[in-house]
C-alpha cells in the first residue's frame, strides 16, 4: 500500500469543487495554485472523481442527481467564497498602495 496522504478528504473535496466550479476557464495548474498543492496533484484528484462518478453512474444512474445536487450547493458556495477571500486581498492591497501613494503626496504638497 501507499503513503498516506497529507491532504484531509473535505481538502481534496474543496480543491474539486473549486475546479468544478470554473467551468473549464481555468487550469489545473492556476486552481491548485489557489489552493496551494501541484497542478498534477489536482490533475489526479480530478481523474479519480471522474472514474468514481462514472463508476456510480453505471451502478445508479437515477439516484445519484439527487445527491449530486445536494453536494453542488454547497461546493459551489466555497468556490464563490474563495474567489471573494481573493478579490478581498487584492482590494486591500491596492487600498494600501493608495494609502501610500497619497502619503507620498501629501509630503510633496508640504
């Protein structure tokens, strides 16, 4: 058998809702980077959910639209939620590069 993995299952499961999420417009590469792991990581991540979900599909392939809705929701709300968290630092970084630049100037007026 393996190692053991470092990542938690709800980690693994965020990091596949986040690429889910992106609907395709974004790499593996530039999702893993958000979330701090290998874009191969992900890469595989991916592929195993895949192989899982076609495996369920063929063993229940009416029962499982219910639940997959059900774990959608909340998927997609932590995708929104990151995309926020990042909007947010990028904000606050350009808050304070303004706050400086108006220091600057206010200097200058002097």
């Amino acid at each position: 058998m393996g190692r053991k993995s470092p990542y938690t299952a709800e980690f693994k499961k965020d990091a596949l809702a986040l690429y889910r999420a992106a609907g395709g417009k974004r790499t593996y590469v530039a999702v893993a980077a958000d979330v701090g792991i290998s874009g191969e990581t992900l890469r595989n991540w991916v592929r195993a959910d895949d192989g899982r979900r076609a495996g369920a599909a063929g063993v229940d392939s009416g029962g499982r639209a219910g639940g997959d809705e059900r774990d959608a929701e909340p998927a997609r709300l932590r995708a929104e939620n990151a995309r926020y968290a990042k909007a947010e630092k990028e904000w606050q970084l350009e808050r304070e590069i303004l706050r400086r630049v108006a220091r600057y100037f206010a200097r200058e007026m002097k």
